[in-house]
C-alpha cells in the first residue's frame, strides 16, 4: 500500500509540472528603461532540441527507494511569505558555452517555518562553433523522463524526481536547518567523485544528486529581502515557471568576439483553491559568455539577478526611467494579486510608439499602471501566469468561469523551395486556439504552395492551397502516402489537441533512412502516429508552436460551442518581367486570416496577416535569387509603412484595429462593409477603404484582402465542442 500510494505521488507530479502555457518566454530587457546590457523583446521561440544533456550531477542512490513527492500544504489560516532564490554557475568548456540556474520558491509561515517548495534548474548551453540565437530551451523539470538522467548515467531516478524528494525534505525545517544539512563529499571510489550529497541514506536513496545549489537556492528563497507576504484562509498551492531564450545572441567576427546571451526569465505564483493569486514573484538573469571566430569560449560574465543587483542594474541611471527594475517588478507582482492566470493574460497593454522610446515594447494601457512599472510587461505575463497554472494543476482543482477565456493565434512558417528553373515557396500557416491553462483545443493547418516557371511568366496564374486542392493534390497518386495532404495535415491538428505548446515542441521524431521513401525526413517517432500522417512535420510543430505563443493574439470569451476557419489567398499581380536590361521578380504575395465564430455565426475573435517573397530571375528564366523578411505582424516597426508613406500606424497596428472591428460581425455582415474609393487627391488613389471616418482613422489601408480572408475563414470554420 505504501509503495502504491508513493507511485500514485510521482503520478500527481507529472501530470503538475508537464510543460504548458506559452512557448518559453522571452528574456527582454525593460521597454521604458534599458540599461548597458538590456536586449530588445525578442521573437518567440523554436520548439526544443531534443539532444540529450550531460548530466551534471547524476548519480544513483546507494539503495534502491521511491522518489518522495514534495506536498501540496493544507493551510491554516495565518500569514505566509513567498520568496525566490536563485544560484547561478558556470559550466561551459572550451567548446560549449554552458550554465546552471537552480532556482527555489518557497513558502514560509510565522514562525519561519517551510511549507512549500518548487525547485527547477535552466541548464542552458550552447556549442561556440553552432550558435543559434533561435534555439529554445526547456528546463530540467520540463524535460522530464527527456532529460535522461537515468538513460545515460547510473541514477535511478531522474532529476525532476529528486527534485521534488529534496523540496519534500525542506518542508517543515526553517531555512538554517536546510542550510545545516547534514552532508558528505562522494569518493574516489564512487561515481561521480567530490560531490557533495545527503549524508543520510534514507535521504540519499530518494535524492542522490549533489544538492550543493538546492541547499543555497532554498536557503536564499526562505530568506529573500523581495519576499512577498500574504494571507490564506484555506488551502494554496505554489507554482514555478522558468523561460529562457538566446534571441540578444551576437555573432563572432576576425575583428570581435561573439557572445552568447542564454537570458532567462523566473516567475512563482502562490494560488487559492479558486485559482486566484494570492502572491507572485519574478526575476531574471543575464549571463553573458564571449566566444571567438574559432568558436572557442572564452569568459563567462554574470553579475546576479536583477533583483540582486537592485540599483546596480543601473536602469534608471542608463535610460529614461524613474524607477529600477526591482522596484518596477515589485508593481506588476502587487498588481497579479487578485487575479487569475486568465485575467492576467487578458491585462490590456497597447504597443509603444515612434514617437517613444521602446517602440514596439508592450506596456500598460492603463496610465496608473504604466506610471508603476513602464517596461515591457510580456515576459513578467508569461512567466506569472504559467507559474499560476501549474500550481493549478497541481493542486488538481478546476477553476471555472461561466464564461471561458480562449486565445487565438497565428503561426507562419515559411520556407524556400525554388530550383534554377522554378520559384517555389511553403508558407504554413496555423491558426490556434488555446484555453486559459495554454492547452490547445482546436487547430487549422494549410500550406500555400506557390510556384511559378521562371519561363513561363504569368502574372494572373491562380493558386489553391494544399487543403483546397484536396484529392487533386496526388498525394497518393504520386507517393506512397495512404493519406492525402490535407487528411494528415488534420491527423496532425487532431494531435495537438489537449497539448501545450511546450508538449508540441517537444514531439518525439525521428529521422527517415536511406531505405525509406523521402530520406532526410523528420517525421513521428510514433509508429501509430506515424500511419496517420507520414508526411514531413517540422513545419508543422513550428507554425503550431508560433501560433500558440503569437504575441499578435486575440483573447474571446465563449460560453459554449465556437468554430475554427483558416484561409490563405495568393495572388501574383505584382510579378514583373525580365529584360535584357533588368532582372524581373516574381512576386507570388499571400493573405492569411482566421476566425472563430459562435452558434450564430458571429465572429468571436480574428486573425490576419501576409507575406511578400519575391524571387529574382532573369532573361533566360534562371530563378537566382528568394528574398523574405518575415510577415507583416513579425515585421511589426521594421514593415516601415509610417516611414515611407503618410500613414500615422504600422501596419500591424492597422490590421489590430480591423480585427477589433470584426467581432460580432457574421462574414455576410463583413463582408457588407461599407466602403469607399481612394480619390486621386489623397493617397493611392483607386485604394478601398473604410468609408466610417472613425473606422478608417484607425486603419486607413486598403481593406478588401482583410475583408475577404476572414469573412471566407468564418465560412471555412468548422465546428469545436468544448466540453
């Protein structure tokens, strides 16, 4: 019985702590405020490596003992604080840039006493000679049985086990009982020599790691000057959420070294049984490691968190702000209380302005707020509200809303596909819906397959995407596909569902052989998931995981039943011709948009978004060239279009409000927009626009395509029960 109810423990923990919510967070630096150091916010991550680490620290207990899972307290009513703590080493080798955040949440009452505790570890690194500053990274404690402690060492249980059996420990002690932990340095005749670990063999047999940094990141957490008090009546539950990210990473040159910037974003969140935050803490680290052209590391520089640092972070001293980055996360942690994890993900912000500093940084909206804390606030979100849903999980309680709070986004994956005698490109896009606990509940995937001789120009050629052309695609025909595309494009959508970005990141694949049709592939490790869709899906989970974490998001309430629709549009009107003097450019441009729509067709939440790729070629129809930047929404402030023309907003900013001006439309209703012609006195003369001066003063764009992608994406939607 015993032995069962320990099983049934490390049950709850997986089931808690598996990776959910957004794609891991960015580390930006402060949008009013940037210090020498501080990064620009940064594009969302990748979906993860899936290489295995070289466990530092991973060594099997002495005796064979079931993992202990740390508690979920039962709280009488009294005064708590939460706290943080962080330790921070360097790891890296000549070759690879390599460090250790082990960071401790803890809760502690009255008397000082530990009544929970949540401990993860950022163990990012990085090869000199491959940097990647689109690599994403997840935590030990979200890879899980992925980090393969047991796999590649002697352990007998992985990391985020023992993990939580040395949280498990801590609970009831005060901090300088944990920091007098009875320990012993391993011998020479042990694995892993000079480590230091629980004297105790009880203690040992469930944890056998060296607990050197848990003890210090525990002891920092209970003693932590930004601690956060509060009060609780009933039960809590505590979460921790780690987002890391290399996007601040520069490249090495004959004249500079690189460095590599693996920042990373912490966040706690203690909860009711209501899902309601009680208390929250954030942090962040910087650790910078130089690299040279030859792809050797040479120094690694960390100063402390941001907290650590306090006024040393030196934000108001090397920028426009008024209050450091301590004080100003300090405001956003007292503004969480209170709140839900989906209330926070619905904090209004608006975009910061060229006329700003930090244009393009997300803030407040609310002018209190911003006068509080004036950075960007996306990663302070991200990381709160994620900590929030796992301690929900983990609590196992249902936080319900008469009316549920969705988000959909948007994912574009484009990829060039040309050959010397045809431009050829794949743009695939996904148009996601995810609930408030960043679960994936419906999925519309489509691919523009656009291509054009580069001898055979024409300009009025049509195009239909992948799922348009249904059977007329030959899949099957043509291949050894059971399957056509969009038939596993659908097996792929079904898949997702009930998954975390972080979960679809994750997918197990594998590489096909030399003895398999399309060698090179990455396709399902999964042998049934495999005979449902066979087809290359690497830009799948990346278009999926995009859309899922798309900073461009809508949130909509639902309170039953709604329907998903996608629709892609291309056209090549653009296209101009090759000369004897000149190279023509093939420019086979697309719309993108999505709708979700309720039981009365209304639509409930909108999405749309477009790229421009243009292929050179010349006379004699050889295709030389493929240039892409982005879409317009990732382009955001670098489209340009205040820049080069009279209009007063970015182009995502426009396509915002048009989107705002959708909801509770129905498409015939859209699509009966009342309009008028650009006149030849004003801007692009012949150009369709909103005829409502209020309406087009905030987008004044031509808005047929807008019309049209999401009116047809309201017709395609098909139906999604939500249970």
């Amino acid at each position: 019985m015993k032995k069962f109810l320990v099983y049934l423990l490390i049950a709850i923990s997986l089931v808690s702590f598996v990776s959910c919510g957004k794609e891991e967070a960015p580390e930006t630096s402060t949008t009013t405020t940037t210090p020498v150091k501080a990064e620009s916010p940064a594009p969302k991550a990748e979906p993860a490596e899936t290489e295995t680490p070289a466990p530092a620290r991973t060594e099997a207990p002495a005796v064979e003992a079931e993992p202990v899972k740390a508690e979920k307290p039962v709280a009488a009513e009294g005064t708590y604080k939460l706290g943080m703590g962080v330790v921070v080493s360097d790891g890296s080798t000549d070759e690879r840039a390599q460090y250790d955040a082990v960071v401790a949440a803890v809760v502690t009452d009255a008397d000082g006493r530990i009544v929970d505790v949540r401990i993860d570890d950022a163990q990012n690194k990085m090869d000199a000679a491959e940097v990647d500053p689109e690599k994403a990274f997840l935590s030990k404690y979200e890879l899980q049985f992925d980090y393969n402690m047991v796999k590649y060492s002697e352990a007998q249980y992985e990391w985020f086990e023992q993990a939580d059996a040395f949280a498990s420990y801590c609970i009831g002690k005060t901090a300088d009982e944990v920091a007098a932990t009875a320990t012993r340095v391993r011998g020479n005749d042990e694995p892993h020599p000079g480590y230091t670990v629980f004297a105790d063999e009880d203690l040992f047999a469930t944890c056998s790691i060296d607990i050197v940094d848990f003890i210090e990141a525990v002891v920092k957490g209970a003693n932590d000057k930004h601690a956060q008090e509060f009060t609780a009546d009933g039960e809590f539950t505590l979460g921790l959420k780690l987002s890391s990210n290399a996007t601040g990473t520069t490249e090495a040159t004959e004249d500079t070294d690189g460095v590599i910037k693996m920042y990373a974003d912490f966040g706690a969140a203690v909860v009711d049984e209501n899902g309601v935050i009680l208390a929250s803490l954030t942090d962040a680290i910087q650790p910078n490691i130089s690299y040279d052209i030859d792809g050797e590391v040479i120094d690694f520089s960390y100063r402390g968190t941001k907290k650590e640092l306090e006024f040393d972070y030196n934000m108001v001293k090397y920028s426009e702000a008024t209050l450091e980055w301590f004080e100003q996360a300090r405001a956003f942690e007292d503004y969480t209380e209170g709140l839900t994890a989906s209330q926070l993900l619905a904090t209004e912000t608006r975009v910061r302005g060229n006329d700003e500093p930090h244009p393009g940084y997300v803030v407040f909206a609310d002018e209190d707020l911003f006068a509080s804390c004036s950075m960007t606030i996306t990663d302070f979100i991200d990381v709160i509200a994620e900590a929030a849903i796992r301690a929900n999980r983990l609590s196992g309680a249902k936080v319900v809303e008469d009316a549920q709070v969705y988000t959909l986004g948007m994912g574009t994956v484009v990829a060039d596909r040309s050959t010397d005698d045809v431009a050829q490109y794949d743009a695939t896009v996904a148009a996601v819906v995810t609930d408030e606990n960043g679960v994936i509940v419906d999925v519309v995937i489509d691919d523009a397959q656009n291509k054009m001789a580069g001898a055979d120009i024409d300009p009025d050629m049509e195009f239909l995407t992948k799922n348009e052309k249904k059977f007329d695609y030959n899949m099957v025909k043509y291949s050894e596909a059971q399957y056509e595309w969009f038939e596993q494009a659908h097996a792929f959508a079904q898949y997702c569902i009930g998954k975390t970005a972080d979960e679809v990141a994750a997918t197990a694949t594998r590489v096909r052989t030399e003895d398999e049709p399309h060698p090179g592939y990455v396709v399902f490790a999964d042998e049934d998931l495999f005979a449902t869709c066979s087809i290359e899906i690497v830009d799948f989970i990346d278009a999926v995981v995009k859309a899922a974490n798309d900073k461009h998001a809508q949130q909509f309430t639902a309170d039953g039943d709604f329907k998903l629709g996608l629709k892609l549009s291309s056209n090549a009107t653009g296209t101009t011709e090759a000369t004897e003097d000149s190279d023509g450019v093939i420019k086979m441009y697309a719309d993108f948009g999505a709708a979700v729509i309720n039981e009365n067709g209304e639509i409930l939440a909108s999405l749309t978004d477009a790229i421009q790729p243009n292929f050179s070629y010349d006379e004699d129809g050889e295709v030389f060239d493929f240039s892409y930047r982005g879409t317009k929404k990732e382009l955001e402030f670098d489209y340009n279009m205040v820049k080069y023309s009279e209009a007063t907003r970015e182009w995502f900013e426009q396509a915002r409000a048009f989107e705002d001006y959708t909801e509770g439309l129905t498409a015939d209703e859209l699509r009966a927009t009342e309009t008028r012609v650009r006149g030849n006195d004003e801007p692009h003369p012949g150009y369709v626009v909103f005829a409502d001066e209020d309406l087009f003063a905030s987008c004044s764009m031509t808005i047929t395509d807008f019309i049209d992608v999401i009116a047809d994406a309201a017709d395609n939607a098909k139906i999604c029960t939500i249970d």
